[in-house]
C-alpha cells in the first residue's frame, strides 16, 4: 500500500446521508464501473502494473481478475512506454484497454506513444481507425512522495490535440465519468486524485454515462465563479463555504472535464458574476488555470469586474518535506485569501 | 566496408517457378515506382520528405508474401515498399503523396504513414521504433479476439538501440504473441554507421535472449526471406509465438530524398557499387526463364504512368478537411 495512506486516511469528508442513495467509497465506485464495463463488452480490458497485487490499486481493481478472467486484467512488465504503445495497438484493433497507473509520473515514460501516436493516429490516418482507449493514474499529494511522485501533469497534456482528460470529484463522478471515459473512441486520461480516494458518495447501483466536456455547477452563487476539476474543487467548495459566512456569495464549477473543456458554462458564470478564480493541482503556468484565465481574457474580458486569478502550484518542482509542502499546496485559506482580494467590499 | 555475407541467389531451389517470377514482378514494380518518385522528386510535386526503399525490395516482398491479406503490417518511415508488397494501393499512396484529398491519409500522413486497412496495411511511426509497440499491441488484439490474425512490423536496426523493442520483444515472448518482428539492418542511421551506435552484437542472439525464436537471412534474397518469414508466420499462426527476422540489406540512396549521398563521405561509393553487384531483383531475374521481362516492364510503366496521371488530377483537401477527425464520434 503506498506510503502515503497515513495522509489520506487523515482527511476527514462529510459523510453523505444515506437517505439520498447507497453510499460507496471513492475506490469502490471506481472498481464497479470496470467490473460493469468488463461485464458490458468483452472488448474492454484491463492492464496496469499491480492491477492484480493485494494493494489492487487502492482497491480499484479488487477482484477484478479473479470474476473476468487473467486474460482480461492483468499485471504488466514494467516498461511503460511499450506497454503505452501496446494498449494503443490494441485499440486500434477492437479492443478497449484500460491502462492503469499507480501514479501519473510514470506516464512520462510513455509520452512518446501517448502524444506522438495514440493522440493522433486517428487523425493521421484519416479517420479510419479508432483508439478507444483509457489511462489512468491517481496524482499523488504530500507526505514525502516529493518531486517524481506527486506530480500532476494534466496542464502538460492540455495542448496535445486529440486526447480527452478528465478529473472526478467525487466517488459518483468517478464511476460515471469513467464508464463514459471507457465508452469513448478517443483516448481519455483519467486523473483521480489521492486526496479523494478516502471519501464517500451516493453512487447509484446501474450503469451511468456522464457525458465528457460539460462541467456541472457545485454550488450557485451571484458575485465570484471557482472553476477547476478533482480535489480542487473539494478545496473550492470548502473555501466557498468559509467566504460565505464572510459575505461573498460563490459560484463553483467542477469542470469534470479539462479537455475538452465547457466553455459554454464558464461562460455563462463569467457574464454573471464577473469575477474568476481557477483553480488546479497542478501547475499554474501553461495549465488549466493559465488556459482559462487565457479564456477570460480572450473572449469574457467585457464581462469581468475584477482581474483572473489563480490557485495552483507555483513553478517550482514538487517538495518532499512536510513544511515545505505547506507553502506549495493549494489550500482553502489562500483560496479564502484570494476571494477576499477580489472582492474588496468586505 | 560493410560487406556482404550472404550465400547469393543461385538457383531457385524448391520454389516454383511462376511463384518466383512473381515475386520478380512485385519487386520490379517496387523497384519502377521509387525510381518514378525519385526522377519526379525534384519537380517538387510530392511536398513529402521521401524514403527510398530501392535495393531493399527484397525483405518487403519476401515477407510480404508469406502474408495473408487479413494479416497486418505495420512499418517505419521507409514504408514505400512494405506498403506496396502488402497490397496497397498505387494510386491512393501517389495521391497522398501529392497531398491530394484523395490520398490513402487524405493528405495527413505524407510518404511516411501510408496505409491500406483494406489488405492489412495497418500503421506507421516516423519515430524510429514507434510502430514496434503498436504492432505488439496489434498482435495482442488478435490474440485475444482468437483471429488467427498475424502480425509483422518492420524496423531498421537504429530502431534495436530504441529501448521500447526491448520491452516488446520481453512483452511478445512472455504472452505468445503472433507477431513478426523484421528487422532491416542496412547499417546506417541516415549517415551514422552502426559501429559507433552498437557494440558488436548479433541482433539474432541478442533478440533470442528474450526468450524468442530468432534468425538472420540475406535479406537480397528474396527467396531467403520468404522462407524465413513464412515459418515464423506459421509459428505465430500456430500459437508458438513471435520470431525475430534479422535480414542484412543496402540501401542504395540516402537516408531520405532523392539520389545516392555516399559522396558525401559517410560510407564508401565502393561500399554500394559491391551491393549493387548482389541486385535482389536482377539476381533474381537472371535465374527465371519464360519471364517476359518487356511485357512485365510495359505493364509497370503503363500502370505507373496512370497512377501520377490521377494523383496530379486529384483535388486538394480543403480548410474544412483540416479540422476533420481530430477526435472520433462517439
């Protein structure tokens, strides 16, 4: 089991009332939508490094094997960058692999098969053949993991035409997204992230598609719009909460989707509220947070009443240490910070 | 000098006849549409930076024909020959050469990426090694569909430094895979010798230490290679796992583009004018009897002549065409 369990295991969520649904634990829902999927279509499969071990990727892939077969789930060389390519050759050819990763640093190794063909060979060859194809990862946050482990690199991956990401919140969002994620005939990064993996959900039992590229609102508000996707937007609303109480009313959009992302409902808070706050996991400079603020500026700049900011990691590699993680890491209090700022009347 | 090293074409052995004197054919016509490419480069027609597979005709064909059109193959850059030896389409791989709509690629994919599912053409990399893996993955699909499909990707020896065939070779043994791996080794990364690239090292025993059948042929022997590749293709077929071919060829033009860059110092003139000796396709052509050589040529050239015709009357993509599957529906 990673190292970092004493972190996660120390985040405290509101637990969801059971009235509303059956509750799951984030890993659990993930773990029924590729049971559902591998149920659903026998061209789906699944392969990751440790997909079949004890540890099960934080329980994702729990008997998962041991129902749909050793054919169908399996551990993998540690090579990643062919096994990258392999699910990608597959995919041209039928299949629907679900490429597994414990972390999203290991993608790096990959990167080459990743943008240099999976990205594009539907392109390139016309159309004609398909890469219905899914990687995942869980972005790693704190408690040493340090600069090779915790890494999380979806503004890397924003501008490379013809891959699909996405960023559950939420133990619901995590099973719906990634049965569309799974459906899709592109290749779909899903980035959980591991700050999530200890909270529960209302998860309905059946199959559910959420569609990919539309956000959803978490919360109404009239006078500031937080945008941003995964723990983010866990932070996000805790920081709406606390903003609140001090008199300014938010707005939070998880985008669910970075890429494509919903203009279309970023757009809509914008002309309302007139005030942005994007924030990510990762890295602010050529990131989600920069191709948002770059949005606003571009196209919603008439409507905005006060300037962009950002909350997301500096440009600094990720630390190792404890107190240094403190100054680097999003928290509500700088997004508290930063809202306040924005909003100079209180 | 890299020397030749292997035995010579002398007789036909057990082949037939009318089976080598098609593959005569398909070598002469490979041999015909290079050196068409190559005459018309310089009009600057084919906006496309361009392979010349002339003097390798041989692994392509040879392989090709232990292949069935519902078995794939996958290539690198040089893809003219593995293309054409599959089956593909002459017209569709002209147009996309000329950057018209029409092009096997529509006009996305260049001389590098030229494809045709239609008998099995499946992929391409311009990145040295890149459709190694994609191929592997290929031959994983086929595997678990139970399609009795398989699959045989071409590589230059540049692409054995890559670690990813590696890891493939590793992934092919340990799963059985159906898979080919073809191995061209004409001794130069565009003008870098293998010498200051690889320790000295048979490809073959290092590919067999993966735990894979493994064998080098002369790769100017058409016959050679046929016989090689059609085993390992039986072999894949029957559930008994990849081969890795090693066949020692010569290009006999540069790199990339038009014309011979020998001159420039990298390798001895005298080094290809000792290949050139070895010819696979006249080699051939001086053991078959009954051939109608000037027929086969008319064919050729009339067949050809057509093929530039259509491209160059082929309509150019579009602005719209441009923005067209960036990503699959659905």
């Amino acid at each position: 089991m990673p190292w970092d369990e004493g972190l996660v295991n120390s985040l405290v969520y509101d637990a969801p009332s059971a009235a509303e649904g059956r509750v799951l634990a984030y890993p659990k829902a993930v773990n029924e939508a590729l049971d559902i999927a591998l149920g659903r279509d026998e061209r789906v499969f699944v392969m990751g490094q440790g997909v079949d071990d004890p540890s099960a990727m934080f329980g994702c892939t729990r008997g998962l094997k041991e129902k749909h077969g050793a054919a169908r789930v399996f551990d993998t060389p540690v090579a990643e960058e062919s096994m990258m390519g392999v699910a990608t050759g597959a995919a041209m050819n039928g299949m629907r692999p679900v490429y597994m990763h414990n972390r999203p640093d290991f993608i790096l190794l990959a990167m080459n098969q990743l943008v240099n063909h999976a990205s594009k060979m539907h392109y390139m060859d016309n159309g004609k053949t398909t890469v219905p194809m899914v990687v995942w990862a869980a972005i790693g946050r704190g408690w040493g993991s340090g600069a090779q482990h915790s890494q999380a690199i979806q503004g890397l991956l924003l501008g490379v035409p013809g891959l699909k990401i996405v960023m559950p919140s939420t133990p619901h969002d995590a099973k719906g997204l990634l049965l569309s994620a799974i459906a899709d005939n592109n290749p779909v990064l899903v980035f959980e992230h591991r700050c999530l993996m200890k909270k529960d959900g209302v998860v309905p039992e059946a199959h559910y598609a959420i569609p990919l590229g539309k956000g959803v609102y978490r919360r109404r508000g009239a006078q500031l719009t937080i945008a941003g996707a995964s723990h983010a937007i866990e932070l996000a609303q805790q920081a709406a909460t606390k903003a609140a109480a001090q008199g300014i009313d938010c707005e939070v959009i998880d985008l669910r989707t970075v890429k494509p992302l919903d203009e279309a409902i970023l757009e809509e808070s914008v002309a309302k509220t007139g005030r942005l706050l994007v924030v990510d996991t990762s890295w602010m400079m050529g990131g989600v947070c920069a191709e948002i603020g770059c949005l606003a500026a571009e196209k919603w700049f008439r409507h905005l009443k006060a300037p962009v900011r950002r909350i997301g990691l500096p440009d600094v590699p990720s630390p190792a240490g404890y107190a240094l993680e403190q100054h680097y890491y999003p928290s509500v209090d700088r997004m508290v910070a930063a809202i306040r700022e924005m909003c100079p009347w209180t | 000098m890299h020397s030749y090293q292997g035995k010579g074409l002398s007789s036909l052995g057990r082949h037939e006849a009318a089976f080598c004197a098609e593959l005569f054919r398909r070598m002469l016509r490979i041999r015909r549409i290079e050196e068409e490419i190559e005459r018309r480069y310089h009009q600057d027609q084919m906006k496309t930076p361009i392979h010349l597979v002339i003097g390798q005709e041989a692994t392509a064909v040879g392989c090709g024909a232990a292949l069935r059109p519902t078995d794939l193959a996958y290539s690198s850059h040089r893809t003219h020959g593995v293309y054409l030896a599959k089956g593909g389409d002459l017209r569709a791989m002209l147009s996309e050469m000329h950057c018209r709509a029409n092009g096997c690629a529509g006009s996305r994919g260049g001389s590098m990426h030229l494809i045709d599912f239609s008998v099995g053409m499946a992929g391409t990399s311009a990145i040295v090694a890149g459709s190694v893996p994609l191929a592997t993955g290929a031959a994983l699909a086929a595997q678990m569909q139970n399609a009795g499909r398989v699959v045989a990707v071409f590589f230059g020896e540049a692409a054995t430094e890559e670690g990813v065939v590696s890891e493939c070779l590793n992934f092919a043994a340990l799963k059985k895979l159906p898979i080919v791996f073809f191995c061209e080794n004409n001794f130069y990364s565009v003008q870098s010798p293998i010498e200051p690239r690889q320790a000295p090292r048979e490809l073959d025993r290092w590919a067999a230490a993966h735990a894979m059948s493994a064998v080098r042929v002369d790769g100017m022997n058409v016959l050679e290679v046929y016989d090689a590749a059609r085993q390992a293709v039986e072999r894949a077929r029957k559930g008994e796992g990849p081969t890795f071919i090693e066949a020692r060829v010569y290009r006999y033009r540069a790199h990339g583009g038009a014309g011979d860059d020998s001159k420039t110092g990298y390798r001895p003139v005298a080094e290809r004018e000792a290949w050139e000796k070895l010819d696979p396709v006249e080699g051939l052509f001086k053991l078959l009897k009954e051939v109608d050589r000037k027929v086969i040529e008319s064919d050729i050239s009339r067949e050809i002549e057509e093929a530039f015709d259509h491209a160059l009357r082929s309509p150019d993509p579009t602005e719209e065409d441009l923005y067209r599957h960036v990503y699959a529906v659905g």
